[in-house]
C-alpha cells in the first residue's frame, strides 16, 4: 500500500504543477487585459501557442486527476483481494 501511496504523491505533484501552469496563464491573460485598457476585448484568451500548452499537451489536466481515483481503486483491490485470496485458501 505504501507503494500505491508513493504513486499517488507523484500524481499528486503532477496536478499542482498543472494547476500552477493555469494559473500562470490567466494571471498573463489578466496583466495584458489590465495594459490595453482602451481596447482589452481584442486581447487573445483562448488563442496561441501558450494557451495550447497549458491546456492540450499531455498529460492534460483531466488526464492526471483520472489517475489519483483509478491508483486507489488498484490499491485497494490488490490489498482485499489478496486478503480475500489469503482468507479463501487457508
């Protein structure tokens, strides 16, 4: 189990440097909106190289939170079926 947990914690960390990926490119996208002020409507949100590696390249974001559930469900199954296996032949 400790080693499900030690996958988990490299998940883990996997999902705050995304997470910070994300921040960073609306704090990007808010500081040009904030230095065009007579036009901020023509600044491009969900346009450009930037916004395609933040949200597209893989791993995405969704593709790395669907591990943390899918990482704990193999866990648990290995630990009660062997338990269940160990119970059932002895």
């Amino acid at each position: 189990m400790g080693f499900v947990g030690i996958i988990m914690a490299i998940v883990w960390v996997m999902v705050i440097e995304r997470t910070e990926k994300f921040v960073l490119y609306w704090q990007s996208r808010l500081k040009a909106i904030e230095r065009n002020e007579e036009e901020p409507v023509k600044i491009p949100i969900y346009d450009g190289a930037e916004f395609e590696e933040v949200y597209f390249d893989p791993p995405t974001f969704h593709q790395i939170l669907i591990l943390l559930p899918l990482i704990a469900a193999v866990g648990w199954i290995i630990v009660f079926g062997t338990g269940i296996y160990l119970w059932i032949v002895t």
